[in-house]
C-alpha cells in the first residue's frame, strides 16, 4: 500500500526530525571524549559511574574517567589536543576536565598512584596556566611541555624533559623546573619540594622504563 501525498510529508518530515534529534545527541555527547587509546599493553580499564570499561586500542577516553593499569601493563593515549601520556604498571589516573578549543581551554588531571610521562598539546600552548596534574602531596602546572611524573625512589619524583617548564607546589612552597632533564621530589603535601636538580641519564632511564 502506498504512502497519500500528505503522509508522505509527514513521514518525511518525522524522519527528519529523527536524523537532526539524533545528530543533536552525538553532538551533546561528544564534548565529554577527551582522547582515545593509542597503545596498550596487558590490562588497562576506565572505570566512571560504577562502570568498568575495558580498554582496546582506538577506545575513547572520557572526562570523569579513572583510568587504571594491571602489573606488567602500559597504557599510551592521545588527547584531543594532540597531547599524549604514557602510563606505566598499577597506574591510577583521573581525567578531572579536558576542554579544547571553545574558548576554555583547560586541563585537569590527576594522579593517584603509579607513574606516567607526557607531551603536552595545544591547551598548554593557548593557556600556559591552564594544565594542572593534582596528587596527593602537590600540584604540577605543565607549561607546554615533555615531563615525568611517578613514584621513583620512594618519593614522588618530577622531571622537565624539555619545553616550556613545569611548576611544581603544594602547602609548603613550589618550585619551577625550567631547565631541561631538571626534576625535583615530594615526600609530603606540607613539606616543599626539593630544589631542582639535574637527572643523570641512569635516573632518566629508570624513570621512563617505568612507562615504556
């Protein structure tokens, strides 16, 4: 049976309004994907509103995800700026915000537990001030940037690889790693961190075999 010329239209524009609706709903959602998978190596999970997602290359990384790593495991994910982290074995990492590119550009991270080394993207280049990784003995301002940041000889240790600089505070006082392969430590979130200090090779190598 055929379709009347009136129906027609209706059908039409009903479907219409379905196509739009859901072009509308993808659009509301996308804002929260704030990068994806790039590699990953045994076992690495999201895990936000109770929901444990197992992650596979190519999977999207969301805000509000904890993303959390297995012995023996890797995880490298790109953002949508065009940064990139690397996270090593029994790694806990929080993406508190990721906003790009609507005139807020701002990051906001943060580290549990484990290790993890990064290249900051273009929110770091638009607002220097504007990338911050919280744990739970300082902050770390990233000021575009390749840095370390990761449990290495039983404290928290920060480096600056290249780049832009990183400041790095909590109660007691900061500290900024301007120069390159400097890092400093945390013991306590009311205890400074150490003067910035140069990392001899042996040091580097440990820290990133942490994460590669």
């Amino acid at each position: 049976m055929s379709l009347r010329p009136n129906m027609k239209r209706t059908f039409f524009a009903l479907f219409g309004c379905l196509i739009v609706l859901a072009f509308t709903a993808h659009a509301a959602l996308s804002p929260n994907v704030a990068g994806k998978v790039k590699q990953i190596k045994g076992l690495a999970l999201a895990v936000q509103d109770a929901q444990v997602r197992p992650l596979q290359i190519g999977d999207e990384i969301l805000i509000g995800d904890i993303l959390s790593t297995g012995a023996s495991s890797r995880l490298e994910i790109t953002m949508i700026d065009e940064g990139s982290f690397k996270l090593g074995e029994r790694t806990s990492f929080v993406v508190i915000d990721y906003t790009f590119g609507k005139g807020n550009n701002n990051a906001v991270l943060e580290l549990l537990n484990g290790a993890m080394d990064g290249v900051s993207g273009q929110i770091a280049k638009a607002n220097p001030k504007g990338m911050s990784i919280d744990t739970s003995v300082g902050t770390i301002g990233i000021r575009g940037t390749k840095f370390f940041v990761g449990e290495l000889d039983g404290a928290l240790s920060v480096a600056h690889w290249k780049g832009g600089g990183v400041l790095v505070k909590n109660y007691a006082g900061e500290v900024m790693l301007s120069e390159n392969n400097v890092g400093t430590k945390l013991t306590d979130a009311h205890i400074a961190p150490t003067p910035p200090k140069a990392w001899a090779n042996e040091k580097k190598k440990r820290a990133l075999a942490l994460v590669n």
